[in-house]
C-alpha cells in the first residue's frame, strides 16, 4: 500500500526548506532540554542564574528557540547547576538521531 506523503512530506523535500526547519528544531531542542533539566532540579529562571552566577535575562534567552550563541562554558554551568553533565552527540545524516 503507497503511503499517502503529508503536506510536510513534500515541504521536507526542498532542501532549503529541510534545512532552516531543522536548524529551528535544534534550537528548540535545545532550550526545551535547558527548560526541562532546570525544572527536574526545581529552580526557577532566577535561581538557576544565581548558582551560574549570571542574570535571569540570560537564562530565559537560553531556553528561547529564537537564541543561536550558547556558550560552552554557560551550558556547562547550567547542567552542574542542575545536577547533570552535559553531553553533546554528533550523529550521522539520515540516521533516526538525525
């Protein structure tokens, strides 16, 4: 049986298309994953800043989907911060990670 392709189907198969949607899935990967670990440690914005000893402004721009310049160094002192390490994966394209 032919599978019936999806509106997204076909928009996903304009490569400039595919590839600014998942630069955007990434960023907001990124800041659900910063938003997430922050509220399985039960901080707020404000807390979390104090223990990174940065602002609260800085870390609502990290868990904004819009924000493209993480800094290493501040997503390592928010994973500490909230009791995990952070691990950055490079995988294969095409691959179901991917």
């Amino acid at each position: 049986m032919k599978k019936t392709k999806t509106y997204m189907d076909k928009l996903m198969e304009n490569k400039e298309f595919r590839e600014k949607f998942d630069e955007e899935y990434q960023n907001i990967c990124i800041g659900e994953q910063i938003a997430g670990i922050r509220h399985r440690a039960n901080l707020t914005q404000d807390a979390l800043a104090k223990r990174t000893h940065t602002t609260k402004s800085a870390i609502s721009r990290y868990e904004n989907s819009d924000y493209k310049s993480y800094s290493m160094p501040l997503l390592n002192k928010i994973a500490e911060a909230c009791g995990a390490v952070l691990k950055i994966d490079f995988v294969a394209k095409g691959t179901k990670k991917g």
